[in-house]
C-alpha cells in the first residue's frame, strides 16, 4: 500500500480521460463521480481530510446528483459511447504505447528531466507517520474565510449570486 | 435587459478588472479576471442573435482557457518559489514565464491567439465591441506591467512582431467595421508588448491613446450605426461634421504626425533604437503602414470620394440625434490634437 497515491493518480488521470472524450453526458457522469472520489481519496492521503470532505457532500452528493437527474431527464435514443469514437481508442493505444517507452526509458536511464525530475517515486510514496498534527491548514482556512479576510467572503457570496444570475440571464431568450 | 440586472452586471464587470488592478496576491488576480470573464458573457448575448451566442461561446472558451493557463502558471510559482506575490516571479524559471506570457497575451487577444478577435467583435453589437476591445484589454495589461522583469523578452518580442504583422494584413481584406477595429486593436496590442520589457510607461502611454481613439471611433461608428464601409459612404450627406472627425481620429490611429497617435509610435521606436534593437523597430515601422494602408480607404470612401449613391442632393432632411454621444468633443480634441504636448512626457517618472 505504499503505492497507494502513485496508484490513484493513474486511476484519476484514467477517468479524466473519460469524461474529456465527450461520450454521451450519462457515461461522462459516471468518470466525474470515479475522478471526485479518487481526487479526494488522493488529498486525504496527504492529510487534507476536510476538503476531502467538501468535496464529497457538496460536488459528488450535491452538484453530480443534480445534474444526474437532469441528464437523465433529457437523454438522447443512442447516446455516444466510449468506444464509438476512434478518438478514444487511438488514445488508449497511444498511452499504452507511451507509458512501455516510458518504462523502457526508465529502465535505462537514470531518469527523466523534462520539466520536472522523474528520478524516484519518493514524492509519490505514502509514509506511514505515527504522530497527528495541531495544525489543520484546511479547517483553518475555512475559519480565517470568516475571520481575517470577511471582505473576501463578502466577494466570494457576490460571485456566486453573479455566477447564478449570469446563467438564468443567458438561457432566458426572448 | 431590466435595469437592475445590467446594473449588477455593470458592476460586476468593473469590480472584477478593479480586483486584479489593486492585487498583489496571484489568487485574487485570478479571480478577478475570472469575475470579469463570467459577467461580460450576458453583455456578449445581449441581442439575442444566434451569431452572438456563437460569439460569446468562442470569447468564453478562450478565455477561459487562458485562465486555465493562469491557474497552472500560479500554483506552479507558488510551488517552485513558495510565495504569491506578483513581483517576485522566478525569470529562469522557463515554464512559468513562457506559460504565463501564453496565458495572458491569449487574454489580450495577441497573434498566435488572435483567431478569435475579430469574428468575437463581428458578432456583437457595436458599443459591446467597444467594451470588449478597451475595457477587457486593461485586467491582463496591468498584470503585465507588474511582472514585466520576469518576463522573457525574446517570446514578448516575437509575439508583438507577429501581432502587428497579423494586424496589418489581416484587415486589408474587410469592408466590415469592427473586424477591421478589431485587427487594428490586434495590431496595437503588438505595439504596447513591444516596449514593455523595455520601458512599462510607454505601454500606459500607448494604451491611454489607443483607448481614448477606439472610444471615439466606435462612438462616432455607433451615432448612425455604421457597420460597413459602404454605409460609410453615405455619410456626407447625413452628418459631414462626423465625416472629418472619423477622417482625423482615423489618420490618429494609423499613426501619421501631427495627430496624437504618432506620439506612442515616435517615442516606443525611440527607445527600440536606445536598447539596439533597430531591426525591430524597422520592421514594426514599416508594418504600421500596412495599417495606415485601410484606414486611407476607410478615409477614401468616407470623406475624399463621393461614390454613387441614389442621393445627390446636398440638401437633408435633418432629425434629432437619438443615440447619446458623451464625451465626443472632448475625446476627439484628445485624441487628435495633443501631439504638442509630447514634452510633457519628461516630466514623468
């Protein structure tokens, strides 16, 4: 199980995969819940349990079933699938193809310098760590939104009004 | 739209540019422009045309992938410099100024991300387009005048060579008004990024100018609704005044002394040639004239021919002026006339 970010990261990148290659929105749906899941299963590893959290009740348990039912409600006859696009396949081939040159690579060298340094897995590995921290930075911040920075939670509640009445005032015609 | 509604999004569209104006924190830039982004989209769709939708559909997609952009290039910073201050951004660190030069000049609207400025601008109505070329060009320009030592100036150069360049001959071929203010707003982008690396207040200076000659032109566009050069062509009979007045704020724009417009062009060459850069100066000079080029046949038609038209008579029945001009006289005195006070730019910092 030390592997285990190493290992969500691939499934996450896999259901991003999924749900960019425009299949129909019902299977698109189902890549956000599997990304929404194993995104927060990746923070909390990392310790971040609240955002975690927020993630799941409010994304996963509150926006997805909306739109879910909405989806269901304006389904077409035959929807788009995964595999009727060339798109898809031609991009599972490519992966696969580069993930083996990847290995091949790795097993050659010493690693790999591109952009960032490929040398280990070490910032991937999951330490088992016996202590429990003071300091929650993710709780905190959710505080200090209400205490230090208010004016900013006085924007952030104008932006979403905005946002809301930005998305009635398109769809509204004539 | 009822009032209260274009009221909130009004205010929205000024506070968010306001917000990234007065950051320093790259989160709050970020969201400004986003604030900015999501609230112009209604104004965009305003008419209720299927042409707008469509170009209010290309504006949100480009922005918003250029906001993406932003977002990658911030916490990138943050995670290779460990802070969030916009004036302390790594130059050698080659992935945060190429992506964030990528990321803001496809905000601005400069070559290789021009494609969608002039068919955004076409498909909306004249005084949204206004909107869109000034208002939306001030959130990115002052985010880049206040990381302008970061930036690397090999790609800022390149991309405001090939902006002008795209600007000057992507207009020849338009009879239509906006496209070809859009590829003049293009081509005046290049001008300002030009200079930035090498003197930040010439590009305040040249977009104070370019904004106060878009202002005016698409005000004196919107006073008989002109949106093609051939109704141009009819204007000197309905209202000669605005004839001469597009005649000067269009020899101003395309840069010719002694109109005001010459002064950006003058001075950012001159400090071109003080940083040895002459090839670039000359090549930018001479591209200007490319611009110059279907402004002179804007002037042609408008104001030095008389075409053909069904009404040779001089005489006409005059009505009352419906749509509200503010600012006219001033602005055009501004714009045209100010060459003279060119020393005044020694004083300033």
């Amino acid at each position: 199980m030390v592997y285990a970010i190493f290992l969500l990261s691939i499934i996450l990148v896999l259901s991003f995969m999924s749900f960019s290659s425009k299949p129909s929105p019902i299977y698109g749906g189902v890549g956000l819940i599997i990304s929404g899941a194993v995104g927060c299963s990746i923070i909390m590893g990392f310790g971040v349990s609240f955002m975690g959290l927020m993630v799941f009740l409010i994304y996963l348990g509150g926006m997805l079933v909306v739109f879910g039912y909405t989806t269901a409600m304006a389904t077409e006859e035959y929807p788009e699938t995964w595999g009727s696009s060339i798109v898809i396949w031609g991009a599972l081939l490519s992966g696969i193809l580069m993930e083996l040159l990847l290995m091949v690579w790795l097993l050659e060298h010493d690693g790999m310098e591109v952009a960032v340094g490929f040398n280990k897995l070490e910032s991937w590995i999951m330490f088992m760590d016996k202590g429990f921290s003071i300091i929650r930075e993710d709780s905190l911040g959710v505080s200090a939104l209400y205490n230090y920075v208010n004016w900013f939670m006085v924007a952030a509640g104008w932006a979403l009004f905005v946002s809301v009445l930005i998305v009635i005032e398109v769809i509204r015609g004539k | 739209m009822k009032l209260p509604i274009l009221t909130i999004i009004m205010t929205t569209i000024f506070t968010g540019t306001m917000l990234t104006m007065i950051s320093s924190h790259w989160l709050l830039i970020w969201i400004g422009l986003e604030i900015n982004m999501l609230s112009i989209i209604p104004i965009l769709t305003k008419n209720q045309k299927p042409r707008s939708t469509e170009a209010a559909t290309k504006y949100f997609l480009t922005q918003a992938t250029a906001s993406m952009l932003l977002m990658f290039t911030i916490v990138f910073n943050a995670m290779h410099s460990g802070q969030w201050t916009t004036t302390n951004i790594d130059p050698n660190n080659m992935i945060v100024s190429l992506t964030m030069i990528i990321a803001l000049t496809m905000k601005l609207g400069m070559t290789p991300f021009h494609f969608w400025v002039p068919e955004v601008t076409q498909g909306v109505s004249l005084m949204t387009g206004m909107l869109l070329l000034t208002w939306q060009k001030l959130a990115p320009i002052s985010i880049m005048m206040q990381m302008f030592t970061s930036i690397n100036p090999i790609i800022l150069l390149l991309i405001a060579l090939m902006s002008v360049l795209v600007g000057g001959w992507g207009g020849l071929n338009q009879t239509q008004l906006r496209k070809i203010l859009a590829y003049s707003s293009i081509a005046h982008m290049g001008w300002m990024m030009a200079i930035l690396t090498f003197c930040p207040s010439l590009t305040m200076l040249n977009l104070l100018i370019y904004l106060m000659l878009t202002i005016i032109m698409f005000t004196m566009l919107n006073m008989n609704t002109n949106m093609t050069t051939l109704t141009l062509s009819n204007l000197w009979n309905k209202s000669p005044t605005i004839t001469m007045m597009i005649l000067i704020s269009l020899l101003s724009l395309g840069g010719l002394p002694p109109l005001t417009g010459f002064l950006p062009k003058w001075i950012i060459i001159q400090e071109l040639t003080k940083n040895n850069n002459i090839a670039m100066a000359t090549v930018m000079a001479i591209m200007a004239l490319l611009n110059l080029y279907f402004y002179m046949r804007l002037i042609y038609s408008t104001s030095l021919t008389l075409f053909p038209t069904p009404n040779n008579i001089k005489m006409k029945w005059q009505f009352q002026p419906k749509k509200r001009s503010l600012f006219l006289s001033p602005l055009i005195i501004l714009s045209t006339l100010t060459l003279p006070l060119s020393p005044v730019l020694s004083t300033l910092n």
